[in-house]
C-alpha cells in the first residue's frame, strides 16, 4: 500500500475558543492509499500546522510504502529530519502528531484491526476515566472516581480558595476518589511546597504543571518537598528527545505527553519505553480520547484516562463521532479497526 495523497484541514468549530486557540487548535489529516483506504488523525497546530503538512510533507509522503508499523516509525524518522530548521518541538511537531496518527489510523483499517491490535494487543478492555473541569458535583453524578481540578494562582487568598474547591470535590466524590490539581504553570516552587503542606489532609494524587516546562531542576528539587503528592507535567513537551531530558533532570514523577500534540502514537511508544528504564509513570495528557486511549489499552501507561466532560450545562462539540463514552467511570476501548471514530462532516 502506498500513500496517495495528504490533506490537513483547520475544523470550523462552533463554540468560542480562549487563549491561543481560536488559530492554534486541532487540527484534521486526512490520508488517502492506493488501496483505497482513507486513515484520519487529529493533530495540533491550527493554521500554521496546515502549510507544513500540505506543503513541505506533502511531497515527502505521496509514494511512501506503508505496509507494517515499521513503515510508520520510518516516515515519523523522515518528516522530523526533514523539519529540523523550524521543527523539533512546538507547532511542527504538533503536525507530525495528526500525520502519524493518520498513518496509523490507515493500517489499522486496511488491516482491519483497531490500533491497539496493531500496538501488540490489549492488556485491558476498559480504562479508568478521570474528569478534569470545575463541575465536582455532575462528575461524581456520572460515575467517576477521580477528578483533576484547574487551579490558576492570582494572590495569597488562593490558599484557601484552593482548600475550599479540593474540600468540595472530596465532599462529592468521597473519600476513596483520586483528586489532582492541574496548576497549568501559574505556581512556583514556594507556592507549590506550601500548597502541599496546606492541602496535606485531603490526600491529592498530583500537582500538575506546577512551573513552565523549562524549569526542570525547579521540578526535581519539588519532588522531595511534596511528597506524597506526586509532580505530574508533560503535555508542553515534545518527542522522545524532549521527555529524556526530563528523565535526566529526574524532574517528574508522572509523564503526561498529549499523542496529539508530542508527536503521535510513534512518539508516544519511544516515550513509554523511556520512561520504564527510568520507573516514571506515563498517563497521556486527555488520554480519554481514542487517540491516546489505544496506547493505554496497549502500554504500559497506567490505568487512567483524562476527559473534559465541561460542565452540566456547556454545549458539546462533536468534531469525531463514535467516541467511546465514560459510563460508570470508565471507557471501553473500541474494537473497530483504526481509531474507530469518524469525521463530523459540519466541521469541515
């Protein structure tokens, strides 16, 4: 089977985005072969990805064979090399992620299997999901069984704010719920020792995100400090290459690289086996998603699978149909062949 031809697309979504997304969003690949199969993914990037993937790629990739998942690793190998100038992390590796997703997604149809199959089988049927959002009282309502709070610090009355918020998730998902923070690089290291210590009686899983990527050594003295919670980031970090060197910083106790965005499935496996030499945890960055959730399936990644359920009253946005759903807390891999989801055609 050979590459016929690769098209990327911007989704015309229709909720607002905020910050850096109404331009730098998700971004659709669509992949055609000669067999006739059509693989799609989901990448990062928003408009700027599109001239990387149309232009540069396009020309590398038309002819290429794809007929094992050796082929897949040989191309990711290809287009990173080839982008080396304005790539290796960022906005081109965000579009090398809806690229080798596609790739992925097109073997797995033409051969009929879903993804994790190709990944060498599942080790579990269904993942363990976690909600992250502000709405504790619908999630515990829906099932789930652990929750990842957004925390943005703005002053000193954050301390208690922050109680307050954890103090009401525990309430609604009880005692025996993991519960996390997900700071999204708004604390630093005095913030992060003390909010350890001020939460310590609500027994939190991880603080996420707590400083900007680059401060790895900022990372690794925290660890220590904060114990038993655990230092969780990753989702900004790109490639292999990038999460070794949050190995040799010793920096995190759990990984949490986005397959969409740190360069796909092929990224994602060469990242996993990384962290298993070093004993760190992987758990994908919105893994509840098919994208990442047939490399839990298949991996070593833990058991736990984030969505973004919103809130009890937010508006859906269904750019992929057939997404599998959270009932009672978990997910069940599909076992249709690919990803198993299509494309919501009102968005193109």
């Amino acid at each position: 089977m050979k590459i016929t031809d690769i098209k990327a697309i911007y989704p015309k979504y229709k909720q607002p985005l905020a910050g850096w997304r109404p331009h730098l969003w998700q971004i659709v690949v669509r992949v055609e072969s000669d067999s006739g199969v059509v693989g799609y993914g989901y990448g990062g990037g928003g408009e700027a990805a599109l001239p990387i993937i149309n232009g540069h790629w396009r020309d590398l990739l038309i002819g290429q064979e794809l007929n094992a998942i050796g082929d897949i690793a040989a191309v990711w190998d290809v287009l990173y090399q080839a982008s080396l100038p304005y790539g290796r992390k960022g906005v081109a590796i965000m579009a090398l992620s809806g690229v080798d997703l596609a790739l992925w997604d097109l073997l797995g149809r033409a051969e009929g299997m879903p993804v994790s199959t190709l990944l060498g089988g599942r080790d579990r049927e269904q993942i363990r999901a976690y909600a992250t959002g502000t709405d504790s009282q619908w999630y515990a309502e829906l099932g789930f069984t652990a929750h990842k709070l957004p925390v943005r610090w703005q002053d000193e009355r954050d301390y208690d704010a922050t109680a307050q918020l954890v103090a009401q998730a525990r309430a609604a998902l009880g005692p025996d719920a993991q519960l996390m923070l997900d700071c999204y690089m708004s604390w630093d290291a005095d913030v992060t020792r003390r909010m350890a210590a001020h939460l310590a009686s609500y027994n939190l899983y991880w603080f996420e995100d707590v400083v900007t990527p680059d401060q790895l050594a900022a990372q690794a003295a925290l660890r220590a400090d904060i114990g038993p919670v655990l230092l969780a980031g990753g989702e900004h970090e790109f490639t292999h290459y990038g999460f070794r060197e949050i190995a040799q910083a010793n920096a995190l106790d759990i990984w949490q690289p986005d397959i969409t965005w740190c360069g796909g499935i092929t990224a994602g496996l060469r990242i996993v086996d990384l962290a298993q030499q070093v004993g760190a945890q992987v758990i994908p960055h919105r893994g509840g998603e098919v994208w990442g959730l047939h490399l839990i399936a298949a991996t070593e990644c833990v058991d736990l699978a984030e969505v973004l359920p919103g809130t009890r009253a937010a508006q859906p946005d269904p750019l992929w149909l057939n997404e599998p759903p959270v009932v009672d807390g978990v997910i069940i891999v599909p076992d249709t062949p690919g990803f198993g989801v299509v494309l919501n055609e009102d968005y193109v």
